[in-house]
C-alpha cells in the first residue's frame, strides 16, 4: 500500500498546494513529499487541500470509476433502478466491469494518508497553540469521517496513521484487517480531540463542532452505544445554534448554507472545473434521479415539455423514487411531496404546444415510459445551470440537522423504549415541519418509515438499513428494475455478504497477505 501510494500522494501534493509554494529552492533534485509540511503556511495549505479531497471523495461524476458514491444514493428500498447499477449492485455480485468499488478504497486511504500527515507534521511545527489545536483538530475530524466511510462499507480494512513519504514509501508491511474496535477506538479519539477544540460557529463548508458531534453519535450507534449517541444529539440540537429551516427551504433556498446545514460540500463553477480548483467539478446528481420529462411526445404536436430548470433541465432518469417510497406519505398532507419530489401533473411549458400552460393528461400512453415520465426526486434542482446540461455546481448538503433529530430520537427510543420523551420530541419536531400529525409512541418501524421520508436520495439510507440489520430484507421487499419502456417488473437478489463490499483487486494485488470478504 504503501509503495503504491508514493505515487498518488506525490500527485496529491500538486492537487493540495498552489503554485507559490513549489517557488522555495529546496531539494528539488530528489523526491520532497514533505516541503509543504515545513512551515504554518504551508500546513495551513495542506489542510485546505483536505478539503478539496474530501468534497471529491463524497461527490458523485458521471465517469466509469468514480460512482462509487452514487451506490449509497439508489442501492436501497427505496428505488426503482432503471440502468446501470442494477448490473453492478447485487445482481452481478459486485464484480462488473465498473471498478467502482476499488475507487472509494483507493480515495478513502489517499485521504486519510494525507490528513495524518498535517496531524503528525502539525505537531512538530512552532506555531500559534489555538491555531494548532483548531489544526489537528479539523485533520482528525476529516481522517475520522474516512474511516468511518471505510468501516461501515468494507467491514474489514487496514489501521493506518503513519504518512507515506520517500523515507519509508518501500518500507515492507504485514497487511492485514484492523479489529472493529481498533478502528472504532481511532475514530473516537479522533472525534473527541475535534470536539473539545473546535467552536460550533463556524462557516457551512468547515468542520465544526456540530458535524465532529454527528459524526461521533453516529460513531457511537454502529456500536450500540446509545448514551453517548444521545448525548452528543442533543448537545448538537440544544448548544448547536442550527435550526429547522421552512420545508420549501431545505432544498429550494438561493443557498444551502442555512441554518440546517450542518456541512455543505461547496461547488462554484466560475471558480471551478476540476476537483483541485476552489469551485470543485460539480456533479449531475439531481440529473440521475429524474425523469427527462422533455422527453415526452404527443402525437401531431410539438413535445409539451421544453429542456427548462423548473423541471430540472437536463436529465438521466436513471434511478427513481418507487411505490414503496410514495406509500409512506401521506399525500395530501406530507408537505415533503411539494417540495422534495416533482409534481405527479406537469404543467405543459412548451409555448408552440396547443396545451401550453395546461395540465398534462395522464391518459396519454408515455404514461409507463419511465425514462420520460415518472414521479422524480427534486431535492437537488438547479436553477443556475445551464438547462443543455447535467453538470450542476450547486452547493450538496452533506449532513443536516434533520437528520441529527432522527438519530437522536432512535438513540433515546433505544435508551427508554417507546414512550421516551426526547424520542417523541426529537420526531415529532420533523413531522410538524412537514405538516403530519405527532405521534404518541416510537417503534423501529416507524424510525424507519420517517427515515425514509425525510432522508430519500440523500446517500444515507443504505447505511441506516445496513446498521439496524434490516438491509437485506427491505431491499428485496421494495427495490426493483424497471427498463425504459417496461413496468417495475425485475428484483435483483441480494445476500447477506453483500452488506459489505469486495476489497478491490488492484488492492489485494499490492497488500498479498491481506483477505477479501468472504462471499466474493
């Protein structure tokens, strides 16, 4: 691993720094992984680097190896999957042609590689005390949230807190797992440091002390430790300074960066173009789990619906929200219908059609082409971009305080049972927002149905299923494979090993000693 990461942080290290910081005339006749690491200016660097490294990690572009993330946000119960990953979820055991899951091993450990190596050179460089804590603190935090990507996904993967460089990048290791309570043990460590020296106040593209505590509750549920779940959700909720923004703007503010968001991935396409600029390379989520409704043709007359951004311009309609999914609402009350999906009736917005300002029928035969026409996911609509094209540079929530009241609520439902009260606080408080009525007891059936209908297409459901141990079930029970023209006829099996992913063969390649999981 090492040997093979020599190379790739070498590059990193272009992608972490600008170009003034190479103008230093120092060993420029070997290789210098640690030039960048020799002064406060040059740590400061390396830490915005991090960054940019972990917006790539966690967003979504449509080329063939760099989807891994896109599996999280359509691989459940509730979708129907109508090209792609249906080949690479399960039905294909994982191993298709697309190499997907080798990408978010490979990017999990260039990341951690490169934020232990700000938190072993920060400590070793004078500099302001308060601006080495707040340092070491946001690197921890970020390397923290990389193992706990790699944990839930892979189950088995390697500990590893030394930073490659040329003195010890051909150093001979024994590769083989990490206990879960190794790895778990890190991640806490890691947590607990960002949280006693960070702030709460802090900008929505930073790590602050509201995503360290989330990240640690959510820590704490993948090993039943409910307590410190609970205590670190309601310290967030009380002490935090977010708030539950207005359900029209969660996702339909001019910015996300609202009193909500709890972190924001930032994306900015005058600053931006590739992963190493400030404004990132954007992404075509919202395009995947929308239908091209500009698709749609009537016979003798022009399509009712033009390529406009109201109805989310350009589209993949890859994935889409099932029957499942729309069971659980209730429709005429759940405001999350309005504002989270796109209306069932579309409006005709096409001027030269005769129906121009008019309700579509849903008589119509497009009715069953999915592709064309189906009931989409509006949460990431963009009404800046180009309405020709997929890419959006539109900010991504990564973690919201919605989410925080949920977790909590599960967490003090475990704690004392159906009738707890910060339980029904905590999920009440979302099902007011959305305009449905309290409930009086909590059960896992009814965390999970609130999960669903607050938290769909938003990457997180996968590993919610995964922890409670109802992945399997509910993903055979509800995803189905739909093709273009034809209903939601075709499930595609799931087994128990797949709860976990393959360790990639380029991987097991270089490390030998080191096991796949078992089933692959």
């Amino acid at each position: 691993m090492k040997k093979h990461l020599l190379i790739i942080i070498i590059g990193i290290l272009f992608f972490t720094t600008s170009c003034s910081s190479w103008l230093v005339e120092d060993q420029f006749d070997k290789i210098n992984s640690e030039i960048i690491y020799q002064s406060p200016e040059g740590l400061t660097t390396a830490l915005n680097g991090l960054y940019s490294l972990n917006r790539r990690y966690y967003r979504f572009i449509d080329t063939n190896d760099t989807r891994a993330n896109y599996w999280f946000y359509c691989a459940d119960d509730l979708c129907v999957t109508r090209t792609y990953n249906d080949n690479n979820i399960y039905q294909a055991g994982m191993i298709g042609g697309i190499d997907f899951y080798a990408d978010m091993w490979v990017n999990g450990y260039q990341l951690i590689d490169r934020a232990s190596a700000v938190i072993v050179n920060a400590r070793k460089i004078e500099m302001d005390a308060a601006a080495q804590k707040k340092m070491l603190a946001e690197a921890k935090a970020i390397r923290a949230m990389t193992y706990l990507r790699l944990i839930t996904v892979y189950d088995n993967i390697l500990l590893d807190t030394i930073p490659t460089t040329s003195a010890n990048a051909f150093d001979k290791v024994d590769y083989k797992p990490a206990t879960k309570a190794q790895i778990y043990e890190l991640i806490n460590a890691d947590l607990d440091y960002a949280i006693a020296n960070l702030p709460y106040s802090v900008s929505k593209e930073k790590i602050g002390q509201g995503i360290t505590r989330m990240l640690r509750a959510e820590s704490a549920m993948w090993m039943n430790d409910y307590n410190t779940a609970a205590t670190h959700c309601d310290d967030i909720i009380k002490n935090g300074g977010y708030s539950l923004v207005t359900i029209d703007q969660v996702f339909g503010a001019t910015s996300l960066k609202h009193n909500e968001s709890m972190l924001v991935l930032p994306f900015d396409e005058l600053l931006g173009g590739a992963d190493n600029r400030a404004g990132g390379s954007g992404s075509p989520l919202g395009a995947a789990f929308q239908s091209r409704f500009y698709e749609i043709k009537v016979t003798g007359q022009p399509n009712p619906i033009i390529e406009d951004n109201v109805y989310g311009g350009n589209a993949f309609g890859w994935n889409l929200p099932n029957s499942y999914l729309r069971g659980l609402y209730d429709v005429s009350k759940d405001k999350r219908m309005k504002f989270y999906y796109y209306p069932d009736t579309l409006i005709v917005n096409n001027p030269l059609s005769p129906a121009f300002g008019k309700p579509i029928p849903k008589a119509l035969p497009y009715s069953t082409n999915i592709r064309e026409y189906h009931w989409s996911v509006m949460k990431y609509r963009d009404f800046v971009k180009p309405a020709g094209t997929a890419q959006s540079y539109r900010d991504k929530i990564m973690y919201r305080l919605a989410e925080t009241y949920l977790l909590g609520a599960e967490a003090h439902w475990r704690i004392g049972g159906s009738s707890d009260a910060k339980a029904l606080e905590y999920i009440n408080k979302i099902r007011t927002r959305a305009g449905i009525a309290n409930v009086n007891s909590v059960d896992l059936g009814m965390l999970m149905d609130e999960n669903a209908r607050e938290m769909s297409f938003e990457g997180k459901r996968w590993f919610f299923l995964k922890r409670i141990g109802k992945l399997v079930e509910q993903y055979n029970a509800y995803h189905f494979f739909g093709g273009t023209l034809g209903a939601f006829s075709k499930k595609t099996p799931m087994d128990d090993h797949h709860t976990r992913w393959p360790i990639p063969k380029s991987q097991l390649d270089i490390m030998i000693t080191f096991p796949q999981n078992p089933g692959y």
